[in-house]
C-alpha cells in the first residue's frame, strides 16, 4: 500500500505547494472522530497526488460526516447538499463539468437509509467521483440512533437492542456494477490514503466504505464500528500500490501474487494478495468474499473489488471535451436559420 | 363519460355553417386513431383554417374510452368549447353518452356496428361502414381496428366537402413523404368517401371551405415548443422522470438535441440524463446548475411535492434551475391526463420555512418557447429555481401558433466572477449584496484561481458563505434573499392588460384560460358587457396589478383550480387592501375552460350583484 | 454570539432582586454542563420560583458554543428576555460577548482561566476557580470538564442564596435517588460554595427566597408532553426518522411505552418503528392510519417537505394521520437548532394540487399533552392527515406547566362500519357524504364482511371509490372533501380570545410566541395600552377570528417567521374584508421572542399610526 | 410445482367458494399484457388455498403493473399507493394488522428505481408480505421508457439505446435478507401460482421477480423481457411442492435431489433440484447463481432463495396477538391513576 510518488517524501508537491495548502477549516467534530483522520487522509491524498485543487469539487449529504468537506481543500469550491441527496447532485455537477474531480463525503446513514436508492443509482450510472462513506453505524448528528450498516444484536444507550441485519454498502455497489470498491478503516491511515490516491484515478465511481468510529456514540470495544474492534480484527485482503503515470514501477512482487491493473491514461494500480487467496479482479469471488465475511462478522479490508472497463457516465453520454457549464453561447445556440428550418416544417 | 354541459339551445333550421363548429371523434385508447385525427387536424389548417385539436385520453395504454376534438374557428378562437356539432362515434362503450352529447343541429356519425335507439330528430345520421372497408382493404385483423379510423375520415371528408388531396398532403407530412403507408391509408379513405357518396344525403349544414387565417402559422403542442427554446436557450443539462404530462418535454430535447447541438466530431454540447425519480432529477439539475450548466427538468404535479426539499435548497443556496410544472389534476395521483392549474399555490410557495418561487406561466406553444430559453437568463441573473407553470392542455394538445422568434437577447449568464475579475477584485463574497439589488456573485467550480473556491450549503452562512448561526446573519441574509426577489418581480414579463374603456369589470387569468378568455370577452361584449383583461405572465406578481384592480370595480378571477390560488395569491399581493373587489371564477372538473362557461359565470355573478 | 440587544437602560442603584431574572451560562457543548443546569433548574423550582429552562445550542456534537438561560419570574412569566442579569461565562470563544451582553447592573461569574479586559463598572465580577476544585476532586482529566459545572452551581448558589441542601434534593431527583453521583457532585458544589463565601464580596442585588408560586406545577418539555399525550390517546403505531428538534418525541415514546403500554403476557400494544427517511414515514403511518391504527409521526421542516405528496394522498384518499411538525428555522437545512415558525403557510397548503390540511397549534408543554391525545380524534373523525405544529423551543426547552388532565372525552374512531353495520345497511359507499357533514364511512381491512371491502386510491374516483375521470364525480368529491373541511373548522381547538375593554388594538399569536405576548400585554398596558389577545390554536381559522378583527381598528399578528405566514392565512380567511386592519409584526431571528421586542415594535407600531 | 392441496381439484374450496369469487373488476390492461395472466394466478392460488379474502389485503404502487390489484379479490381491501412507495405504507398496514396477510404488486420502474430505497428497507425489516413485481423491462403507463432491469444495449423505439446495467431484483433481495426470493415468467401459469401460494405461506418478505411481457413496448423478440424470450430462454433450476399443513406429502422424490423446508404453522416446501446443482437454502450459492446468469444474460427462474429462519418484522417488535387497529380503549389508553404517576414524578 506504498504510495510510488515520490512527491510524499518532499515537503512540495509538483505543484510546490505544501501540505497545509491542501487544508481548509478547522475541524468542529469531536476530538477523536474517526471523521477527522479520514479528512486528513484526504488532504494527504490529494496533496501527494498534486491535484490542482480549482479541479476538484467536494460534496456531502448532511451529517456529521458530511461536514467533513469543510475541512479539506480549502481551495475546491464544495457543496453540502440535503440529507442522502449528494449523488444526485455530483451526478448533475460532475456532468455539467465533467472535467473535474468529484470526492463525496457521506455517512451511513446518509447513504444507508435516506439516500441508499441515489446511492445506487449514481454507482449504476457509474458518475466519475470518489464516493466516501464514513461509516460508523450510527447516527452521529442526531445522536445516536441505529443505522443501516449497525450489526444486528448491538446495543445502544438510547436506542435499545438492533434487531435489522446490517447493509453492507460495499456489496451493494459492487451488485450495483461499480468498478472500485474498497473497504478501510479510519485507524488506519495509511491504507485510506493509498486508496484515496487510486480512486481519483478511477475512471468511473470509486466506493471506499470506510469504518469511522463515533467516540461520542458508537464506540464500545464490542461494537463492530470502534477502535478497538477495528484494530483487532482488520483482515487485509490485499495490499496495493498505485502508479502513477509519471512514476516507474519501483515495487517488485513475487511472481503469481501480484496483478497489475492499468486505469485511465496509463497510471496502474498493483495488486497483492495477502490472505493468498482473493483475486480483486473477479466480481463473483468479491462478492462471495463480502458475502461469508458479513455472515462471519469478520472485518476484511483491502481494495475488494476492481474494474475500470464500463465507461463513465460523461464517456456513455458522449460529451464534447470542453466542459458544458462553461460552454459559450456560440456552442449551446443553434443558428437562426435552424430554428427557421425547424419553423417551416411546423408550417 | 358525458363530456356535454346541459344545452339551453333548441333545433333550428340553419344555414350553412362553414368553417365554424367543431368534431369530435369518440375512439378507444391505443386504437390508433391518432394518425387519421392529425391528418384531418393538419388538412384543415393547410386549408388556411384556424383549428385546434385537443385529445381527452385516460390514464390507460388500450381499450378505454378517448375523445378527440378539433375545433375549426373562421374567428381564430381557440379554446375548447362544451358540445361538438360533428360526433363521430367509434366506440361502442361510450356511444350512448356521445350521441346525447351531439349539439342539436349537428351531426352523428358512427360505426355501423354500433346498435342503438337512435331517434334524435334534431341532428343529421350517418353510418359509418368501418367494418366492411377495412375488412375489404386490411387482411391482417390486428391492423384492422387503425384502418377503421381512416374510414371515418372519408366519410366525414365528403360530408366536409374535404378535398382528399388535402388530405393526401397531411399523410404524406405526417408519414414524411414515405409513399406506401400514404397510398394504403388513402386507399381506404377513397373507398369510403366513396361510400359516403354513394350513399349518403347531407342533412347537416357543416362544411369547410379554404381561407388563408392560417398563412405564416405553424402547428405544435406547448411540451416541443418548450424543448425547443431550451435548445434555443442554449440548456446543457437536462434530467427528468417520466410523468404524464411533462414526459414529451424531455422527449422533444432527446429527439431534437442530436441534429441541433451535435458538433462536428459527433460529441454533444448538452447532457439528458433519466434520473431515478424527481427528488433525484432536481438533485441532478441543481447539481448542474451550481457547477454552471444551464439545467432543466420537467415535470407534474406528484414530482413537484417530491422536489419541494430541493426547491427549498436552490432558493436558499441560490442555484440556477429550470423546472417545467405541466400541471395535471391533482391533488394526489388525481386525474393524471386532465388539465388543471391547480399548482400555483404550492409552486410558489414549494418547500418548507420562508420562501417564494418565481415562475413562469406561458399561455401557448409561443410562450413556451420564448419562456424555454428566457427561464435560464432569468435563473442565472436571479441565480435561484425557475418554475415554468404549463399545463397538461398547452403541453400536450396541438396549437395554432405565430412562428418563433428567434431569442432577441444574448444569454444573460448572470453574475458569475472569473479568474481575472478575481485579480482585479482581489476576492468576493459570495453572499454580499455588491450592487443593491439583492444578487450576489458567484464563482463557478473550476475557475482556475485560489480566491474562486466557495462552500455551499443549505444552513445559515455568513456573506462569505462561512457557516453561521448568528441571528443578524440569518435575518440579513433572508432579507437580502427578498430583496433580490423585488428585482425580479420588476424584472420578470409583465402582465399583458387590455383595457375596455370605462369598464367596471376585469378579468385576470392565466396560462391555458387564455383563449377562452378571449373568446369570452368577445361574447361578454355581444351582451353589452365590457370587461378589461390583465393576464398573468410572471410570480411574484407585477406591481402593476394592483392599479389594474384599483381601475375597476369588480375584477374576476379566472383560473382552473379548486382554491381559488391566483386569487389568493391577488388577495396576499394586494396587502388586504381592495380586497374584496376580488371574485373567484374557478373550475376546476380536468376539462379546458370553455368561453361558454366564463361567459355564464360572469353574467350570472353580475346579475346578483 | 451576541445574544443582546441594544440596551436601553442604564446601571442605577438597585434593590435586592429576589426571584426575578435571568441567569446565563455559556459553555461548550457536549461539555456537560446540562446536569448542572437542570440541577439548577430544578433546585430553583421546587423553592416554589417559576423558572424556565431554554438552552441554545449549535448543530454540532461536541465544542461549539452553547447557552443555557434560566428565568427566574416571581410573576410566573416564562419568556425569553433578550439580556441576562446573570451571566456565567465557562467557554473562552465567547467570553468576550457573553461579558459585553450582560445586562447592566449584573453579575458577572467567569472560569478564572479566562483572560480578557474586563472593564464594566457596572456590574459585579466573580472568578470560579473551576480548574483548581475540579482538578482537586476529579483524577480523570476527561472528566474535569464535567465536574467543572459543578463549581458555578455552587458559587452562583452562594451568591444567590441557594441553601445547598435544594441542591441535593434536586440531584437526587437527577440521579434516580443514586448516592454516589450525587456525593460525588455535592462535594464539588461544596468546595465552591465554600470557596465563593470565603472570597467573594456581593456586589449585586440577586437573591433567591421559597415562594409557592410553583404548588402541583411539573417541570417538563414539549416533546415528552406529546408522546405522553399520544401514549394516552392510545397511539398503535408511530413511524419516524431522526431529525433535530423532533427527535426526542419518537424518543420519548420509546422510553415510556414499555411501562404503559406493555400488556400481562410481556407483549406490545404499538409499534414503533424508525424508517429509512421522513417519506417512508409518512407512508408507514399512512398504512397504519389506513389499516386502523391510531398513527403518528414526528419530524421536522425537511421531514415536512418529503412527506408533501404523501400528505396531499392521505388528505385525497382521506386516510387519518398525525404527524408533529416540531419546527426550526428553514428554509432548507438553515439553523437546525434555532426555532422558528415558518412552517405554517407550507404545512397547511403542503402537496401539490388542491388541499389544505388540519392544523393545531400547541402553545406550550400542557397542550402539546393534550393536543397529544386529541389529535388522534381529529384525525380518525375527519379521516385526514392531522399537523400538530409544536417548534423547538416548546418541544426541547424545559416549561412549567400545569399538571396534565386525564382525556375527558373517550376515543373518537370515526365512522367506522363493522360487520353488523355493514349486514344492517347492505353495503356502503366509502365516499358518500350519508350525514350531510362531509365526513364519509369507511371500513377497515380485515373487516369480516364480504361488502366491506373498498379500493382505496390517488386517484378520481366515484362515491364507491372505483376509478373515475368524470368531471362530475371529481368536482362532487372535491366538494364533499371541502365541506369536511368546513365540518371541521367549527369543531377544532377554538381561539383563546381576551378582550381588552374598549382596546382599539388586537394581538394575535400563536404557539410558543405566547408566553412572550402575555408578558407584553402587561408591560403594553403599564404603557397605556390596552390591547385584546386572540391565540389561535387550529387551521383552518375560526369564524370567531373575523369577529374579533372586526372588533379593533388595528390587529397586529405576531409570529416568527419572515413571511407573516399566519397573517397571510388570516388575510386569505378574511376574504378581502378588513385586510388593511392586519399588521406583521413578525421577527425571524432563530431565537424565542421577548415581551420587549413585541412591545417595542408595536409601541413603535402605534406611535407612527 | 404440483399444488398438493386437493382443493385445487374441485370447483369450490375448503371455504366452499368458486374461484370466480376471488375475481375482482375487469382489467383495463393492454390484451395479452403479462400483468394480467399475473392477477389471474393470485385469484388461483388464493382460490386453491381457500384464503378468506377480508382476511388479506392488496396493494400496489403506480404504474400499469399496480393496477393489477384492482383485477383480483374483489373482496379483499386494497390500496393503490403513490409511485414507489407501496412497502412503507404495507408496513404501517401490516403493523397495524399483523394478522392479515399481504399481497403488493409493483413495477419494475416502480421497484427498482423510485421505490428502490424502500424496496430494500422493507425487505430488510422483513415484512410478512407476498412481494410481486410484473418485470417488463420499460415503463409501460409512461409508454416506454427504459427501467431500471432493462439490458445493457436494449433498443426502444423512443428511447433509444440503453447504456446501464439492469439491476437484479432477485440478487438484491437476497443482499437485503429477504428469505424467500424467486424468479419466474408470466407465460408459466402454473409455476406462478405455485410460488404465489408457497409465498403466502411464508412468514416474513416474499420476493416474486416475475417477467411479465409488455406487449405494447417492449415485446420484442431480443428483448429479455418479452414473451418470445422467455419461452426459449426459460431455464428452471427447481421444482418444488408447497404442503400445507392439513395436507399429506403425496408426491415422491429420489433421495438427494430433495429437501424440505418447514415454514410456520407446519407447512412445508419440498424443493427438488432440477439443474442437479442449486441448493436454494444456501444463500451463498443463491447469489452466485443469480450473479453469473446476470453476467451471462441467462434466464434462470425457480426459488432461488429459502430460509424462513429471520423473525418478521411484527414478531420482532413483540406486539400482542390482536391486530394494533382494532383493539379497543380499555386497552390503548393507560389509567389515570398511571398518569397521575407520571406527573406527579414531573413535580
Ligand atoms: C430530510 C432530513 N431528515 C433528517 C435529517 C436529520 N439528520 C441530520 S444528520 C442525520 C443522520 C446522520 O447520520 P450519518 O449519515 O450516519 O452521519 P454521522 O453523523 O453518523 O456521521 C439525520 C437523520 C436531515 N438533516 N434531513
Ligand atoms: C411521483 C411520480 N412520478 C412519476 C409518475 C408517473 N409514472 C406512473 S407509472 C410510472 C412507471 C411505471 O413503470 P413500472 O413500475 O415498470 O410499471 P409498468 O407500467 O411497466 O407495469 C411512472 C413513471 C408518478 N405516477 N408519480
Ligand atoms: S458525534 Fe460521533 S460522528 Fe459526530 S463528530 Fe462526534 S464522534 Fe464524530
Ligand atoms: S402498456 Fe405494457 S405493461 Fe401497460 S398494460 Fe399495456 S402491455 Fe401491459
Ligand atoms: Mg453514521
Ligand atoms: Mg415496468
């Protein structure tokens, strides 16, 4: 899960810029919110990917996790939309401009239960973004009622006993077709930013469902969504390192382990296994693979399943390069003489 | 369904009537009887006869009862009107009802297979052999059932006096030029004009005759003319959900975008995306509208209330958007293929807390177009959520309408700051009330410069779009808010007034009432009444209005709806003063008003005054 | 934050002040401080000393600032007051302000680590050593933070002269009668109290004295007020979705059903069940209203925007239904945490189409009890959709309030048929107004009849409820459903209506504005003004409203949003007639109002009259 | 498939009605509509198993599909909901009376995208319902545009070229918990009515995916959801027997190809493998075989998925035996004397 880029190492970034100008508000989620470490993951993303930060927009539905754009790139226009109504609104900006980076940022709740159909849909249409969710079982912002993902049987203070069996958001995108899907765990902040690097390289809808524990209301040691649950029972599944198109490939991988899967415009991402087994290329073996780990409660992360084959939204809908938003009127109004031609035959 | 109001007329010897009367044609859904009605529909209007021609269908696919109408008006009236002198009765299920609907003096056509006491003396029979021909010139009995309905055109074509090579040049426009269906539809015409010929005596005074009240006009339905300005406006997103009555909107934009705003490398300059319902199609196109697309949606009534969370969030972020309401009978899923105007209220007022909409509201085709690129300058100079109130009778019926105008303004895109602006600015607010008219500037995503970025959000902000749960920031900003919406009242079309000099009384309407309140005005004079007009173009309402009513003594209230909603919306507007001069005139049972009934109304509520 | 307004007054020499005013304390939230406050709260009120308990928080978790005000009003007034005489200042972000907006004449009692300039000769400074007591008494830094409230409990007990043993009573109460915590909290409150009469010299007039001004009242908020009021109207089923400030009704259920509600063999007399957003709310409890549950919801503005289409179904389909608007301020997500009323245009027209809803009005924890139970009642007895609009600031701030009365009237299920009605009649029409009073009969499913059962649909439809697009049938039912509605105006909550003899002016308000317009009318009438007051408790208005309009030369209505909603209500429901008599005197702010700011705008009103 | 009850045989049921008694209005559908050989086989099967009909109700979202429960069980009350929307207001229904049983017919427009979201939920809470989707592929009341289960690449007059993945219904109810999960085909009468009354039986959410031909827009020979299709694609992988509980096992199986499933109140499924492989109690397996016929475009139909072992939602909720609805004051409205409790522990 190294990252190649050398640009990690330096205190610039190809673009000379530092670190710190990839930050944007303080944080005012509690101390400790495994919201506020996937937020600086981003930044470090970002930052060692040397994205010029006019081209990336950052979204959110509404929730503690959704505040979590604030707090990054402060130079990317960002918006917070309605509660589970992000997809929609990155399916709409991401088309008007589908020049630009898109990284959502949502909740379990957010994209669980009020806007798990938008979710679905926009990972159908395959709208080119990097879709987060910081998942931590919970309602954080209206605290502490049950989410979606929360584990059946689990307790909580005010909400009693669950009764639902959980959704498990990574396979519902891959059944969804998506072609990155990811799982990772706030605690660990290397893995996040090595597959944040990669899926702004995705040429479509990149998931990461990653567990972000809630200090405040979620995080018991037998919650499947604490810290301490995390770090005990996080199970890899594979390690990766994504390449850039610049980069040499500097990583070497015993032969039969590793997989070299190329994105868009020649960068890579290289794939290694390490339970031995799971082949992330394979959609039946990721599904089966998330499947027995929910029925075992088992907490695997890893890059579960990837493919960059189906086309983008944008691609599918065939746009000229430019983007539309900014079209002049030139471009967006047809002749006058067409709409007499239009006329004429209504005549 | 009886679609006849009680008539106070009785049989009367006439004249012939030429040109003046209207047909109406009783079909089942999905029997394809669309073909022969829009080429009778399209033959009398190439005669330079002003028609119109509204279909009465239900929410069905096949086999429940459908009634066309095409009205002929030497006069250029175009609404629809309560009784047909001409029925034509293709359906067994609803021919009782149809026959007793027959304008006395008129004329009754029907299936031969359609038995029944038929023992009117007051208007003319004719039976149609619809069986026999098509039998004779279809051997596939599936398609026999479309054949039929050419029967009913030659007979009613030699009753007319129709030429068939009028009809002749229709099918050919309508099949665009292919030879084959043209020859095998007019086949069976001939063959029954031919019968009709033979066998039939005139007993009716309805004939048609050439004019030229229709040079220069052109023929549409309100939802193409709609797609076509926002072609024209120059849109460049469009998401939507299909719902009678706004799906052939988004339909026109499919089928006509390709050959308009394809470029040379065969890429498109506009995205149509089919969202997953309207919550999401709202979400899309405000999405887009924030990024700078200039971004539509249509749709009706039940996608309406599905987009009041996000009608609340463009108000308040401030986002470009264009919403096409074409209103169908609600509430609920109500009559989903009737007229109403019965969104007004809730369109204006869309989503919870503090906040007004501006809207729109074409009376035809002509203003759909011009409205379909004019919404988009008046939502990026206003940056905020457009609703265009159609209707299910402007956007799905066919309209004589003037040509088109090409857009006489370059688009208005608003204040938008670029790079450069942002050097020589050294920064914005993007929530600052620069020039005193209440809008903001806004930066757009990918302004390629470090002082561009802004965040937006659906809570309390400061100017600079900082999160904020300050009072003074909340008050300021909302008042900001109303402020821009007094520029836009001043700004948006005005209301269209024609005076009668002296008049006591004044009619305002809007949207579809429009051609019957024309109509209407013209009998109210017969009867010695002179009334003023003022339609209603735009909300929030123009200040004008208020003089309008200030000018009369009695003003009525015309609309389709059951709530009375302009008039509340009048009575709100003029801040409980004068008042009471305001009187409803409403209807609201899914059917386009009728010059008749506004007339009635009127007289009657005059009466007791 | 300021959370002033502009002062008018000046310091002066005052008298002791016993009972009479208001303390702040500003902290962090999710610091801890709300056993400290309610400890308070309480101790203050068993002295017999009306109180109130507001608390102004941020939407956030952890950190942001938080105000918590408590009014001591030896009078029994329990508004808010837009400065306080006692400010305790534990958060540094805002000391600054806090310090400015202390009402001359104050108390000023500060964490000693806070450093600023603080130069007012005009009130009294105290430093609270929290730091040093609660690192004293508490070995876990996370919990200093906690026990650091405990420090101002007992030095603003020492300068108000608390005894400290109301304290422990009032922790022991907080704490289930749990020792430890209470010894553990007691002894911090010591050491400070200790500490405050060691070091501190009263320079302020603030006491405390027993009353019995508080004899058999409660302490309670409004939203455990309306689940208790639902559990006693015999709710079955409540569906909802977590949003601030409605959350804590669905919560409250939760917690008191199982005690009440829990039959001898351990099983459920209701369901609750948390859906997956506001629309499948509205659905589940559509369903359930439809199926014969006593069914109830709870959420906020944006919940109301996604249920518009689900209400204007179950008004169509005339389904009961409950659903509790606990409003904020909108529009949009705007202040989470802030109240206002701004959703009562929107509520009452709410769904596209035509349709107005039932509405009551709440005005405090004692009726949302009752309104709790009744509007299960009003629902099955009109068979609609029933709003009960409570704000934030009833539903979460803590009230006096008079004891809760037992239902007087058993349950009103409605015109429900059963199988022997059913056999007696020989079948029903479901929308057949049998009774002349609009309201029709329904069945419910699982009715063990075989006429019982009807199909229940959005759409048009005939007396028997089968499909229909006649326009007869629909403009019938709209009619029937509009005379329901007139049914129903007359047998809702009426207005609470005082009459000032011979007062040229009305005030009308509703809702949590009511307490802050009793203390207005007080203080208008020490002015010299005689005013009326009419409290309007349920839409549609009643007749009686016009009466009263009529009865005063000018009617100011107050409210807090910043649309004048009700007066705009109040205008459409005088048609015109008198509508220049109606002033707004609306303020949108997010905060509660205040007798000064209505008794200054309408003095300021008057004097330019 | 055989029904085993003997009152399939003779011309009146158990409750000694005709089936004519279990019809209702006639359809306004297009002739030859799949949706409507659909309704015909609930009036079977509720004829065959002698439900009473006030005991049941019916309920459907909007679409033509949705109209289908106007055209069986005229006795039974009914609801036509708003578009996609009908599992919320089932589960308020069906809370209400959890006595009753339920049938929804719904849309593939109306399921799979409007509705999506609450499709899901509902299926997770387990609902005991008969959950009918008339799958055509298009929206049929709009007049033919593209759902969400319509093939990659399938034409329609106006609406062109399909570019999205169609969802699977039948995958995304197993995902979602559901225990009772099968696919089958208007045109196979006899299967439908066996699976809607094996579905009726059971005690918790029962998916039927039914292909049901749109004759008016999507009848095309290529196209999967068309008549023609479905005849020459139709690819059973069980066969199964629904005992009730009154009846004896009659039919024989070879041992291993058969397996029993108990579902409440002793009635049971016997399964028999029919592609010699699929064990339809193995929720694994369920969704591989569902994954790969999507991924090979193959119509597979059967009960794919059995397991009654998940509580209901009304179970899990713990209610009393009564339906909530008609119980009487007496017991909804507590004493005073536990009122004056409460207040005087506010005092
Ligand atoms: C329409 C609507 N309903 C409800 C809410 C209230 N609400 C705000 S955040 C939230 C849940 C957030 O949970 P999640 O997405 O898991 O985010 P977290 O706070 O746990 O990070 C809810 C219900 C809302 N803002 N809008
Ligand atoms: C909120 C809302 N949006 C749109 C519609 C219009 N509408 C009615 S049915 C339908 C689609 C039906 O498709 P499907 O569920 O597949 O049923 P089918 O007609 O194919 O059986 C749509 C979009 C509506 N009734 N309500
Ligand atoms: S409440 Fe939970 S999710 Fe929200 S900021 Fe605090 S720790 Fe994070
Ligand atoms: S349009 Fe299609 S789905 Fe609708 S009734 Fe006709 S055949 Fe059936
Ligand atoms: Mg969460
Ligand atoms: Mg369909």
């Amino acid at each position: 899960m190294t990252a190649a880029a050398p640009a990690a190492k330096s205190n610039v970034n190809i673009l000379g810029l530092t670190k710190a100008d990839y930050k944007a508000a303080p944080s005012t989620l509690c101390a400790g919110c495994g919201h506020n470490s996937i937020a600086d993951k981003v930044i470090d993303a970002t930052f060692e990917l040397g994205l010029k930060q006019h081209e990336v927009i950052k979204l959110s539905g509404i929730g503690c996790s959704s505040k979590s754009p604030a707090y990054f790139l402060g130079r990317s226009h960002g918006i917070n939309t309605l509660h589970g109504r992000m997809p929609s609104v990155a399916t709409g900006a991401l088309m008007a401009n589908h020049q630009l980076y898109g990284v959502g940022v949502s909740g379990d709740g957010d994209t669980g239960s009020i806007g798990f159909g938008q979710f679905k849909h926009m990972v159908r249409r395959n709208v080119r973004m990097v879709y987060i969710v910081e998942n931590n079982g919970v309602y954080g912002l209206t605290k502490g009622q049950f989410s979606a993902t929360a584990d059946v049987g689990q307790e909580l203070k005010h909400a009693g006993r669950n009764e639902l069996p959980p959704l498990d958001l990574c396979l519902e995108a891959i059944i969804a077709d998506c072609g990155f899907v990811a799982r990772s765990f706030a605690g660990d902040p290397k893995h996040v930013t090595a597959l944040i690097k990669a899926a702004f390289n995705f040429p479509g809808t990149a998931v990461l469902d990653i567990i972000s524990p809630c200090v405040t209301f979620n995080d018991k040691d037998d919650s499947t969504k604490s810290y301490a649950w995390g770090k005990s029972h996080d199970e890899r599944v594979n390690d990766f390192t994504f390449v850039m198109q610049q980069d040499e490939i500097t990583v070497e991988y015993e032969e039969g382990e590793t997989k070299a899967v190329e994105l868009h415009d020649g960068s890579q991402i290289m794939l290694r296994k390490l339970d031995g087994k799971h082949d992330p290329t394979n959609r039946a073996a990721a599904i089966t693979l998330l499947d027995e780990a929910r029925e075992k409660q088992q907490f695997i992360t890893g890059l579960i399943y990837l493919n960059p084959a189906r086309a983008s939204l944008a691609t599918a809908a065939n746009l000229i390069d430019s983007p539309l938003a900014w079209l002049p009127e030139s471009r967006t109004r047809p002749s006058r003489e067409s709409l007499d031609k239009i006329v004429a035959s209504l005549k | 369904m009886a679609l006849s109001e009680v008539a106070g007329s009785q049989q009367t010897e006439r004249d012939p009537v030429v040109n003046n009367f209207s047909i109406m044609v009783a079909t089942k859904n999905g029997s394809g009887s669309q073909t022969a009605n829009t080429a009778l529909l399209r033959a009398l209007f190439k005669m330079g006869i002003p028609v119109t021609g509204k279909n009465l269908f239900p929410s069905n696919i096949q086999g429940l009862p459908t009634w066309y109408t095409i009205r002929l008006s030497a006069d250029g009236f175009a609404a629809r009107r309560p009784r047909s002198e001409i029925v034509i009765a293709m359906n067994p299920a609803t021919a009782i009802e149809d026959y007793a609907g027959v304008e006395p003096g008129g004329a009754f056509l029907y299936a031969d297979d359609i038995k029944m006491p038929m023992d009117r003396t007051d208007i003319a029979h004719y039976a149609i052999p619809a069986k026999a021909i098509s039998i004779k010139h279809e051997k596939d009995p599936k398609l026999r059932g479309y054949v039929a309905n050419m029967v009913y055109v030659g007979a009613l074509a030699h009753l007319l006096g129709l030429q068939l090579e009028e009809l002749e040049s229709a099918l050919m426009y309508h099949f665009k030029g292919k030879r084959k269906p043209v020859d095998l539809n007019m086949a069976v015409i001939r063959a029954s004009a031919e019968h009709a010929a033979a066998n039939y005596k005139k007993h009716d005074p309805f004939t048609v005759e050439r004019m030229n009240k229709t040079d220069g006009m052109l023929m549409i339905d309100g939802n193409t003319a709609a797609a076509l300005g926002a072609i024209y406006g120059g849109f460049t997103f469009c998401a939507w959900y299909p719902i009678t009555p706004a799906t052939s909107m988004p339909e026109a934009l499919i089928s006509f975008s390709p050959g308009l705003r394809t470029e040379a490398d065969g890429k498109r300059t506009y995205a149509i995306v089919q969202a997953e319902d309207e919550l999401a199609a709202l979400g899309m196109v405000i999405g887009a509208g924030w990024a700078g697309a200039r971004s539509v949606t249509s749709t009706s009534g039940p996608g309406i209330s599905l987009m009041a969370e996000f009608a609340g969030y463009g108000y308040f972020a401030e986002i470009p958007a264009v919403i096409w309401d074409v209103q169908r009978m609600g509430p609920s899923t109500g009559l989903p293929t009737r007229v109403s105007q019965g969104d007004v209220l809730k369109t204006y007022f869309l989503g919870h807390g503090d906040s007004r909409h501006i809207c729109l509201i074409p009376c035809d085709p002509y203003e759909c177009f011009e409205f379909g690129w004019k919404s988009f300058d008046v939502a990026e100079r206003f940056q905020t959520p457009v609703f265009v109130l159609s209707d299910l009778d402007i956007g799905m019926n066919q309209w004589m309408s003037k040509p088109f105008d090409y857009p006489d303004l370059p688009q208005d895109r608003g204040k938008v700051l670029g790079a450069e602006a942002l050097d020589r600015l050294g920064g914005f607010a993007r929530y600052k009330d620069v020039d005193g008219d209440g809008i903001p500037y806004r930066t757009l995503p990918g302004t390629p410069h470090p002082l561009a970025a802004y965040f937006t959000r659906g809570t309390g902000h400061t100017e600079k779009a900082t999160l904020s749960e300050r009072p003074a920031d909340w008050t300021g900003n909302l008042d900001r808010i109303r402020a821009k919406f007094e520029t836009a009242r001043a700004e948006l079309p005005q209301p269209i007034v024609s005076l009668a000099d002296g008049a006591e009384v004044g009619l305002i309407a809007y949207g579809s009432a429009h051609p019957a309140i024309e109509e209407a005005l013209s009998r109210l004079e017969q009867t010695g009444l002179k009334a003023s007009y003022l339609r209603v173009r735009a909300l929030p309402l123009a200040e004008s209005i208020k003089d309008f009513v200030a000018a009369h003594k009695r003003v009525y209230v015309v609309e389709m709806n059951d709530d009375a909603q302009m008039l509340q919306l009048l009575r709100l507007h003029l801040s409980g003063v004068e008042g009471d001069k305001l009187r409803a005139a409403n209807l609201c049972d899914g059917l386009p008003l009728t010059a008749r009934w506004i007339t009635e109304t009127i007289l009657s509520k005059e009466a007791s005054q």
